[in-house]
C-alpha cells in the first residue's frame, strides 16, 4: 500500500503533463524532461542532445517496458534512436514477439491454424516519426511526452490498453542535423522577449535552413531509395518490426491548423482498399479526441496518398497504413498569425501528442481488424503474382552493374531478388549470362515491386481531369508531387515481365546491399567496402574498364589514388569485342607494379568490370593510341554553395559528387566566388538556381575567359536558364508558345475578329506548361562522350516549366534533345499544351569556349539521388570534360 506522502507525490502531476494530458497521475520515478533537460515539454525548443538524452533517461528509468535501438548516426555523427514501449510481459520475449511479426508478414506456407495463433497473440504495432524535417519543431516535444505519457501515467485504462494490446515505436528526431541547424540559426536571432513577427530574423533562417540533413535532401523523399544514412537505419528498423500503423508527424505553414486523414485525392492504386478504409477509423478517433478538446482541424486537402517514398507511405507497400499528420508551425515559440491569433510552440506540441497517443489507442482498440487486414493484403500480394506474371527481369546489356544497382537497391526495401542462374529466355528474347536478375511477383511485396518498377502509375481520371479545368483558369494544380517516378526508366533498365524462366540463382541479401561504398562509407576509397576475392591476372598492356555507373565510380577512385588513366573518344572492338565511347584504358607501362592488385580492390569496391589485355591492335573502330584516346586527372571541382542555389539541388549534387562517386569537391558560396583562383579548379558546377545576383560582368568575363583556356562549366535547370540570359550559353529559354525570353508577346485580336474564350482571358506572356514530374524519352548521341556509358535513350525526370531551344551547330551540340511528339512522354502526367512545345527540344547541350566548354543540362541530372542514367550524365561532365 502507498503512503500518504507517495500517494501525494503521485497525484503532483508536473505542470506541463497535466497540459498535456488534464487529470493524468504520473509516475515521480519517470522522470520529467524538466527533469532531465532544465525544461517542459512545451517551454523550449529543445536542442537535439537533449532529446536524445530525454530519450535515453527514460529507457533507463523503466528497462522492463523499454527497448532503446540506435539504429543510425547521422552524417555529422548524431545518434539517431527509436524507442521501444510495451508491457513489461511482452517486452520480456521481445525477440519472440518479433519472430511473430516476421511471420505474419510473410505469409507463404502459413495455415490457417498458425494464422489464428499468431493473429490472437500478437500486439498491433504502431510507429510514431517526429520531425523528419529539421525545421518542423514541435514533432520532437510531442515525441517527449508521448514517451513519458506511456511510461508514467499510471492507472490510466487507455494507456494500460496501448500496453497490452500493442508495441509501439517511438522515433523522436529523424533529422538530427537539420534541428541543431534550426536551433542554433534561431537562438543566434532569438530577442529578449519571444518574436511574434514572422518576419523577425526568429522566423527567418538564413540559407538552407534546418529542412534538409547534412547532405540538404528531403529526407521524407528518400525513403525506397535510401541514399541517405539516416534512412537507411531507418529502413532496417522498419523491416525488423513491420509496423501495422506509421503516423509521420510534420508541420505545415503557419496560418494553417491541424491535419489528419483522411487524404486529398488521388490514391495510389497498389494501395490496398482495407488500408484506406482504416483511415477513417482513426481519423474519426482523432475528430472527436480534438473536438473535446477545442482544437481546429481539416481533412481531405492538400495531402494525397500518392506517391510511394515518404515515410508513411513507404510502410503502405507493406499492408501498413500510413497517415500524415501536419501541424501549423510557429517557427519559434510564437506566432502572430495573419488572422491575429496567436500560435506558440507548445500548441504543437500538445496537439502531436493528443493526435499521437489517440493514434495508438485507436490502433490498440483495433488490434485485431488490423492485423487481418494486414495479413489479407500480404496474402493478396502473394495470389496476385501467382495468378500472372511469374517473374520480372532486370536487364541491362550496356550497363550490367546498372540493373545490379537497381536489383539491390530493392533488397534494402526487403523485396526478394535472385541474381541469374545464366542466360535468360524472356519471351522471344534470349538473355545473356551476368547481365540480368529475377524478381519473382509470387511474394508479399507484390504491389510494392509494382510501384517501383512499372513504367506508369496512374492516377484517377476524375481527379486529372479536374486538374486540366483548373489549370484552364489559370489556377494551380492539386499535385502535391511527382506523377512519375519509375526506377527502371531512369536508371535505363529494363523492367520485362514474363512468365517463370526456371533461372534463379542464389538471392541477392542485405549484406551485398549494405557493401556498396556510398553504403559503406568507402566511397571515398580505402579499406572499407568488398575486399577483393584476389589479384586481376597479369596483363602484358593492360587493363579496360567499360564505362558505366560502376566504371566511372572505379575511374573517379583510381584518378583519385594516383593510377594513370586513359578514355576512349570512340568505340574500338577488340579481341572480338565492342568497348564503347569513355573505356578507361590503364597501361601497365604507365603505372607501377601493384597495377593489378591496386585496379583489382578499386574494381571489386565498386563491383567495376576490368578486361585485362595482352593485345592493343584493334582490327575495328579506334586504335589505343590514336589522338582521340584523352588522358584523364583527378578534376579539381568547385561547387558553387550557398544562395542563390536551390538547397535541394546543393545538396543533391554535393552528394552525387562525393558519396555516390566518391569525387572531391571545394564547395564556395556563390558570394565568395569572385574570390576563388578559378585557375586552381578544372571544374565549376553551378547548382539550379539564378546566379545574376551573385555573377556581375566582370565574374561573367573571369569565367569565359576560364573556359577558353580550358576549364568546364556544368549548369542545370535554373542555373542553365540564368546562363542563357547572361550570354553564357549560345541558345534560349522559351515562354509559352516558343518564344524566346525577351521577346514581346504576340498582338492581341482584333475585338472584330471572333475569339475562344480561354485564349482571351489567358495572359499574353507566360513560362511553358509546367510539367508536373514526369519522365521524357530522351535521344542521346552515343558518339559523344557526353553520352559514355549510354545505349542512346534514356528517361528524363521533368519537373517545371524550362523549355531550351536546340543549340545551332555552329555553337555547339544538342547531346540530349527530348523525343518527338508522339514518343515524347515514358511516365506520369504531361499537360496537352505541353508537348508539342517540349518535343525535340533540347536536354543535354554542349557548347565549346576555347578549349574548354560548358555543359548544360535542363533539368537537374542529380534529381533526389535517384536519376541514375542522368547522375553518369552529370558525372561524364565531370570526369570526361576537362582537357577535352
């Protein structure tokens, strides 16, 4: 029996839980975040130290309900952690528990009987994610007291039934990076006195802001590519406990209120119908839990359940549901918003965690529809693909480490896939050995493969439909992101559907996945990564590496250790074999004597194909020392930082340079870059963004005259179009209708002559039809090396509203131009208007200066780090350009 003093040290709720949750008793063992970090849960922002710290004091504080996983550290070394809550019965067999998990969510073999047993024992499993994006503050203090909540209320039925009935994951900061970034940005402006003004420097972080991680991505776009540490861990996380319920916790714009599903159309197809009819059950939960509570909500805008690579949506591949829940954002500790009200910190926080916890009791009450729902989606993924197709093949005769990129990068989204026994018969199609791998469709990832894979995902004909109206009066789009995103069409390769080949061999695992070097960490080169399996045989001349996504990453890593090496100008056959525009060449003459050894580890690193050579007389195309072979070095880049470059296109090609390719780069704010000794770099890229602020007349001269004496510029979408402008690059962007920039917009009729009504009232100069992400068949010239490594046609991921007029040949040459019309569109939504004016136009354009050049792509090449045929583009750019 508690005594008096206990029972009224029980009944002293801290303050700030009774906020949070009125007439709560709670635990004085549990320790407060007051407790641990000097404040409460809705006082300060609290720094991403002290978070993780909070975190750890409770897992100690009650071991027997607890699991603490530290599942990643961040590219600036922050611990990344998820914090498992349940009963203390079921936590003590948590590895039990987990082997159920696994099983139900592979149904294969599973009786009916076994499904029942394991349907009446399990625990619903409910994922809580906070501030995947840095800025988005009151997400972590929810994430705080949601922990606390669970572990301290004590006698409270709701909480006492989320611990019998369900294991619930709390992650509380999935970007720790961009939160110190916010932290430190807004205590540096904080006043004495909280800034209500939005725009108080408070409320106005200087360039890029604390959204994106180390690298700038938008890490709740990264989740089936996990190019990004922090996602990969949490991936790994994911898979370990399949969670049946993920809520990914936001914040939105500050005048906005609360958001909850159900979603805005439109739906992805490949989710399942019992998933989105859950919806409604928790978001009628969460209603009338805000309701009671006064706080104002909506529903049904905005947010869409489209596309498959955010945090919630990714679980939804899976049979999961996942919801995304957005909060308006006081950016600070306050907020005037324009209504007059006032929004603070500790608002958001409250609602999270009212909308957190009322998310897991709701699951909790439900446990068992969700877990049939879960196990009949699975089920269903299975029949599906027992009932058609049996199998799809990744393929790739140019670029066989491509379609190996591709097969594991599913691996790591836990999708089973089997590399080629030998030749495969697709069809008609006979495929040669070592270039192909097996998807088989019989498995519970079925819908998901499909998301990935097929060429097009389609969205409710209603719904664009209504989005063709709206753009005819002139009003934006309800696209919330991209209408495309294939994975085969822009990594160029095949995706072929057929029935069983009868050619599995042993199945690709995780730990090949995980040996990749931008996986690794070894991108950089080293003793990280694939050792390898022993030396390369002697060769009398030499060694090839054909070029590609894995060649050209071996070829960045030999540059950078000092081996001598060599690209073909054009393609040659030797000993029978055709070697393509871009073969690296490395003469044993011309390096030492541990040539073989040394090739042989930077090869199996990047799993790199070498041809050892004992012959150089090439019968057929190119000879081995004709002046078309160039000698290539180590570029020195300079990567143009800072504004007025789009962050996300910053931090995209920071990181294709130095993780995906591991190539050295000197980044330079653009306001410094007036500064720089241009002559100490080969190599300037000018991420998307507009430049004329920061590149005057004078800088604009300093780089022509850089480029003529042999220095590359790369510029890309934005920064491609404030090249045209400055009189950099020899073509133009055009406004609507193909006009120039620049140009006066055509007469108006006559008011005699009869007119159509959308073309009067539409005005008389606007940018082209913007695209909505979508991807372009677009035409390479395989004869330059600008296209190393393609077969000719590759995928463009499209996004705005640039349109380039192709380069005169006197200028320079249309390396990529977008297909014609009829051919024009692989994936996703194009607009009618649209396609006429983007057909043939150009994509990839290189024009000399001297005897250097500037290379311009439309579009970023290094979109989200998933566009892997523009990624070797940009990277051909960068290896290949100088000295050329």
């Amino acid at each position: 029996m508690l005594s008096t003093l206990a029972l009224a040290a029980l009944m002293q709720a801290p303050a700030q839980a009774q906020e949070l949750a009125p007439g709560t008793r709670y635990d004085p063992d549990i320790p407060t975040l007051e407790e641990v970090a000097g404040h409460g849960f809705r006082d300060v922002v609290t720094p991403p130290a002290d978070v993780i710290r909070y975190i750890e004091a409770l897992a100690a504080a009650a071991p027997e309900r607890t699991h603490l996983i530290r599942y990643a550290e961040s590219w600036e070394g922050r611990p990344l952690v998820v914090l498992v809550i349940g009963s203390a019965e079921r936590m003590a067999r948590l590895d039990e528990v987990k082997a159920g998990i696994a099983r139900l969510a592979d149904p294969r073999g599973l009786s009916d009987e076994e499904a029942e047993a394991l349907l009446a024992e399990l625990p619903v499993v409910t994922a809580l994610m906070h501030s995947i994006h840095g800025d988005e503050i009151s997400p972590s203090g929810a994430a705080m007291a949601e922990a606390y909540h669970l572990l301290a209320a004590t006698g409270d039925p709701d909480v006492d039934l989320i611990l019998s009935e369900s294991l619930v994951l709390i992650d509380p900061l999935e970007n720790p990076d961009g939160r110190n970034r916010f932290v430190y940005q807004n205590s540096v402006a904080q006043a004495r006195w909280p800034e209500e003004a939005r725009v108080s420097a408070e409320h106005d972080p200087p360039w890029p802001g604390g959204r994106g991680n180390h690298y700038l991505f938008d890490l709740n776009r990264d989740l089936f590519i996990q190019s990004q540490i922090e996602t990969r861990g949490k991936v790994d996380v994911l898979l370990e406990f399949r969670p049946h319920i993920v809520a990914d916790l936001h914040e939105m714009g500050g005048d906005a209120t609360y958001f909850f599903p159900p979603t805005a159309p439109p739906s992805n197809p490949w989710f399942g119908e019992r998933q989105v009819a859950l919806m409604d059950v928790i978001g009628e939960a969460i209603a009338a839990r805000f309701d009671e509570r006064g706080f104002a909500y909506f529903n049904r805008e905005v947010y869409d359940l489209f596309y498959p690579g955010y945090v919630d949506m990714w679980p939804m591949g899976y049979g999961a549901l996942g919801m995304t829940y957005e909060q308006a954002s006081a950016g600070g500790l306050r907020l005037r918003q324009s209504d007059d009200d006032l929004l603070t910190y500790g608002d958001g926080v409250l609602h999270h965690f009212t909308a957190g916890i009322e998310t897991a009791l709701t699951a909790a009450r439900n446990r068992d529809r969700i877990l049939r729902d879960y196990l009949a989606y699975l089920r269903e993924g299975v029949a599906l693909g027992e009932r058609g197709p049996a199998e799809i093949v990744l393929h790739s005769a140019h670029d066989p480490g491509m379609a190996e990129r591709l097969a594991l990068m599913l691996v790591e989204n836990g999708i089973e896939v089997f590399r080629a026994s030998g030749a495969v018969t697709a069809g008609d199609r006979t495929l040669p050995a070592g270039s192909s791998y097996i998807v088989p469709l019989d498995q519970p990832a079925h819908r998901f493969i499909h998301n990935l894979l097929d060429a097009h995902v389609p969205m409710e004909e209603e719904f664009v439909q209504r989005q063709i109206e709206r753009r005819a009066n002139r009003q934006p789009d309800e696209i919330y992101d991209l209408t495309a995103w294939s994975q085969p069409l822009l990594w160029d390769v095949e995706a072929i559907e057929t029935a069983a080949t009868g050619a599995r061999g042993a199945a690709l695992t995780a730990s090949d996945a995980a040996a990749r070097p931008e996986v690794a960490g070894d991108a950089g080169g080293g003793d990280g990564g694939i050792e390898p399996a022993g030396p390369l045989p002697e060769a009398l001349v030499g060694y090839l590496v054909p070029w590609g996504t894995n060649g050209a990453a071996a070829v960045a890593e030999a540059l950078r250790e000092g081996l001598r090496v060599r690209a073909a100008g054009a393609e040659f056959t030797l000993d029978g074999r055709r070697f393509g525009v871009g073969t690296a060449i490395l003469r044993a003459a011309e390096n030492g004597p541990d040539l073989r050894q040394r090739l042989a580890g930077i090869a199996a690193r990047h799993r790199a194909e070498v041809v050892p050579i004992d012959d150089a007389y090439v019968r057929e195309g190119m000879s081995l020392g004709s002046s078309r072979v160039r000698a290539l070095r180590e570029p020195r880049v300079l990567l143009v930082y800072d504004s007025p470059g789009g962050s996300y296109s910053v931090g995209w090609t920071h990181y294709v340079l130095e993780r995906r390719y591991g190539q050295r780069a000197t980044a330079v704010r653009a306001s410094s870059l007036g500064q720089a000794r241009l002559a100490d770099y080969d190599v300037i890229v000018f991420p998307s963004g507009n430049y004329s602020g920061a590149v005057g007349d004078g800088l604009r001269d300093r780089l022509r005259a850089w480029m003529r004496d042999g220095g590359t510029v790369i510029t890309m979408a934005e920064s491609s179009r404030w090249a045209a402008r400055a009189g950099l690059l020899a073509t133009e962007a055009e406004r609507r209708g193909g006009r120039a920039e620049g140009d006066d917009p055509p007469e108006p009729g006559t008011p005699e002559q009869p007119i159509e009504y959308l073309d009067a009232i539409s005005p008389a100069d606007e940018s082209p039809e913007g695209v909505p992400g979508a991807i372009l068949r677009t035409l390479l010239d395989t004869e330059h090396w600008l296209a190393a490594g393609t077969d000719g046609e590759i995928g463009v991921l499209v996004s705005g509203s640039r349109v380039f007029r192709p380069i005169t040949l006197d200028e320079g040459t249309n390396v990529g131009r977008y297909a014609a019309l009829d051919d024009l569109v692989l994936s996703g939504i194009v607009w009618e208007e649209s396609r006429p004016q983007l057909a043939n136009k150009a994509f990839l354009i290189h024009q000399p200066v001297g005897r250097g050049q500037l290379v311009a792509f439309a579009e970023d090449p290094n979109y989200r780090a998933y566009t892997e045929a523009t990624q070797l583009l940009f990277m051909n750019a960068v290896l290949l350009g100088p000295g050329r």
